[in-house]
C-alpha cells in the first residue's frame, strides 16, 4: 500500500524556521516526481514548490520563492522542505505529493498519492 506520511510541523514564530518531511512507501519513490501544496481555512490546496524524479531541478510558487527549498534523498525514499523566515501567512496543512512523471506540476489533479498532512501554524 502507497503510503506518504509528512512530519514535522508545528507552532513557531515570524521568522523562525522549520523542514519538513515526506517519508515514502509502497511506491518506486525515484520515478516519480514529488511536490508540496498546502491549504488554508476557506481556501483551495494550492503548490508550494515541486522537485523531478533528481535533483536539482525544482519550481516553486512565487510567494516562497527565496525562502523555501525543496529536496529530496531517493535513498532514503524522503522528500523535504526547509521553510525559513517564516510568516503568518504561512500557516497552512502543508501536504506531500507523488506525480507519475519526471517533472512536477502545480496541477493537483495530476498527482497520485497524497499524504494526510501536517499542520503549520506561524504567528506574529
């Protein structure tokens, strides 16, 4: 069974920093590429950044831009985010995303598998 379990959310501050962290199972976790879209009360899940079957090649949303990096370990069949200078506006259930394809999308209706998510909450 295809399992994606993201970790490593919490409660921090403006300005702080936290990674998180997708763990894959049950998939061949190389050949697909992988994402993290995230989704506010009242508003529509929406891309956060993505990275291709290897590295370096990765996209991001222009709100993160700068401050948010993605990657991944195919070895350890792991996906991450590094999220720095945090803002409220940040606060979001950030879910991971698995896409039969060498490049990721920000279409959500392209991807396969999805985490339960992790909550992320940055206040002021």
């Amino acid at each position: 069974q295809v399992q994606l379990v993201e970790s490593g959310g919490g409660l921090v501050q403006a300005g702080d920093s936290l990674r998180l962290s997708c763990a894959a199972s049950g998939l061949a976790f190389s050949r697909y590429a992988m994402a993290w879209f995230r989704q506010a009360p009242g508003q529509e899940r929406e891309f956060v950044g993505g990275i291709r079957w290897s590295g370096p090649s990765t996209a991001y949303a222009d709100s993160v831009k700068g401050r948010f990096t993605i990657s991944r370990d195919n070895a350890k069949n792991t996906v991450y985010l590094q999220m720095n200078s945090l803002k409220p506006e940040d606060t979001a259930v950030y879910y991971c995303a698995a896409s039969r394809g060498e490049i990721p999308t920000t279409q959500r209706r392209l991807y396969d598998y999805w985490g339960q998510g992790t909550q992320v909450t940055v206040s002021s």
